[in-house]
C-alpha cells in the first residue's frame, strides 16, 4: 500500500519561524528536535511532515495517544532467548522511526516518565531494552517533533530544557493569509498530485538546499567568538545549565550553513536566538527593588514595620508629632478589629 501523498513543506503559507527551525533541525539533527506550541488547527502536523521529506528517505512515525512503555521502546521474547540461546526483539516506535522523523502529538499530555524516556533515547541516539538479565541494543536516531497547546497543561521545566528549539505558531492569521491557507488546502483536497505537481520545484529547491548545507556543516567552525556571544547572553537570560549555550551554538552554525556562508556571524546567533532561549529564559528578580516615591515619602522616620500599619504599607500613615516623654493618642486612629 502506498503512502499517502504529503502536504508539500514549500506550500504552507507563514509559520516561517517554524519552517526555519524545521529545516535547521534537518541540518544538524543533533540540535535536538523542535518543540512546536500553538493551539489546534495550525498546521503543527502538516510541518512536521514536511520535514521528513526533506530529510530524504527517512520513515514519518507517529506516536500513538495512549502508548505504553513497551509500545515505546519494544519487546524481547523470554522464551524465544531460553529455547534459542538469543534474544528475540520485536521493533517499538523508536526502532521503526531510526533515521527518520519521531512525531509526537500532545506530548504535554504523556507520562513524565515517557517523555523523559523518550528524550533519553532522542539524545543518545541507541535504545537500550532489558529484562531480567537480558539486554538489547540498536540505533534510534531521529528527528524528533513534539507539539504542545500550553491551554492544555505544561511540561516541567526539565523536559522543556531538552528540546533542542522551541517555536510557537500564532493562532490569528491575518484575513488574506487565512485566505490563502484555505485556497491551497482546498486545492490539495481536490487533487493531491496536482498539487504537489505544481509545488516540486519549490520543495525540491528547499530539499537540495538543506542538504547542500548538511554536506558543508562539518566545515563551518564552532568558533570562541561565537561562543562568546552565545554564552554572554545566556547568562544574561538567567539559563540553567549549558544546554541552551550548546544547542544554540549548534543552530547558529545550522543558519550559516544554511546561509551558505563559510563562518559564523552575529547574524545568526540572533537569528536562532529566541527559539534555543524562549522556553529555558529565566527572569532575575531585583534583590532590593526601589520603592515607589510615594511610599519612600510615607516610609521617612519608620524604624521598624510595626509602624506602618502591620500589614506591608497598606494604610500606612503619614508620620505624626509625639511629645517628647509620652505618646499622644491620635485622633480618628482606626483601629484593628
């Protein structure tokens, strides 16, 4: 059975932070993969399997809502070991997506514990299968393409930290894009194979051009420069970690690779910038904050909170005359229940 014809990435109308993000991550799929955030009806899997084709060859797999562990990561037959003197694995989603695209709808949605098995074998590149005593490795390289709608619940911290880029899809189209979207869907609709007829050169221009720039990545240097900057404003941004200052190393050589230029440049460390530091930015609060004037003109003369009200500086007063040697009752003074 053939597979079924796929939108053409070329043809999808905006989203062009993501189409950025999509192709750098088919540049140097060690970047770590693409978290994509927006709300439904925004194309996020139609992306997503645009990528796969630029990637050649490579399988589209689909996590299943719902999948177990096992599902995951496979199976090894105990019986078949004991009888046969070796283990015998059936495939997961992991080994049917090597050297492909892992596409995971919701992933918010998944046990902690699977996403964060998930972006184990993402990162390594192997999985690796035990059960009692017997063991299993094989390879497990992919792109791997989350997507999430924040409405729905976050993912921790942690797990946001491992995706290599985050980008999110705004959910209000201008009316002549919303036109546009809706014309070529409709066309598409009424004939798959026209359509991507009509798109081949653009996608194929888009593909040659991610591998002309995959083929001239080894060449590009991670220089200190670079770095310099790369580290300079991920402290700035109070990141955890040295995740950030990897990932977004990587993917500003990705962008000058994909620029067709020889060295990296400021240029495109900030081109890349907000999708390696939105979802792992920290914000520092001020230790000692100013207080507004008005509550400095209220503070003069207090020596301690009692003094101002009890509760913060809500219904503080004004500073009031004592005589010297007694305290004077103050007229009107409200009184706490």
């Amino acid at each position: 059975m053939s597979e079924p014809v796929q939108f053409p990435l070329a043809a999808v109308v905006g989203a062009d932070a993501l189409k950025l993000a999509l192709c750098l991550t088919a540049i140097d799929p060690k970047i770590g993969g693409v978290l994509i955030e927006g709300p439904r009806g925004m194309a996020k899997s139609t992306l997503a399997r645009g990528l796969a084709d630029l990637l050649g060859e490579g399988p589209f797999v689909t996590l299943p809502l719902g999948a177990s562990e096992e599902r995951l990561v496979g199976t090894l037959d105990l019986d078949a070991a004991l009888g046969q003197g070796k283990a015998q694995f059936s495939p997961g989603v992991l080994a049917q997506a090597d050297g492909g695209v892992l596409y995971v709808d919701e992933v918010n949605l998944l046990p902690d514990t699977l996403v964060d098995l998930l972006l184990d074998v993402a990162a390594s590149g192997t999985n690796r299968i035990e059960r009692d005593g017997i063991s299993h490795r094989h390879s497990a390289r992919f792109v791997l393409i989350g997507t999430m709608n924040p409405e729905e619940g976050e993912l921790r911290p942690q797990l946001l930290d491992r995706f290599g880029l985050n980008v999110v899809l705004e959910g209000l189209p201008e009316p002549e894009a919303r036109q546009q979207i809706i014309r070529r869907r409709l066309a598409f609709d009424s004939d798959p194979q026209a359509f991507c007829a009509q798109w081949a050169q653009a996608q194929a221009q888009l593909r040659e051009r991610c591998q002309a720039a995959r083929h001239a990545l080894a060449a590009i240097a991670l220089d200190d420069q670079a770095l310099a900057w790369i580290t300079e404003r991920c402290y700035a941004a109070g990141v955890d970690g040295l995740r950030a200052d990897l990932v977004w190393l990587r993917a500003a050589r990705a962008h000058c690779a994909w620029r067709g230029a020889a060295a990296i440049t400021e240029a495109d460390v900030e081109a890349v910038a907000e999708f390696a530091l939105r979802h792992r930015r920290r914000v520092r609060p001020q230790a000692n904050p100013p207080s507004p004037p008005d509550q400095q003109a209220g503070q003069q003369g207090a020596s301690n909170p009692g003094e101002q009200g009890g509760q913060g500086d809500w219904g503080a007063l004004p500073a009031q005359p004592v005589a010297s040697g007694a305290r004077r009752e103050v007229p009107n003074w409200a009184k706490k229940p």
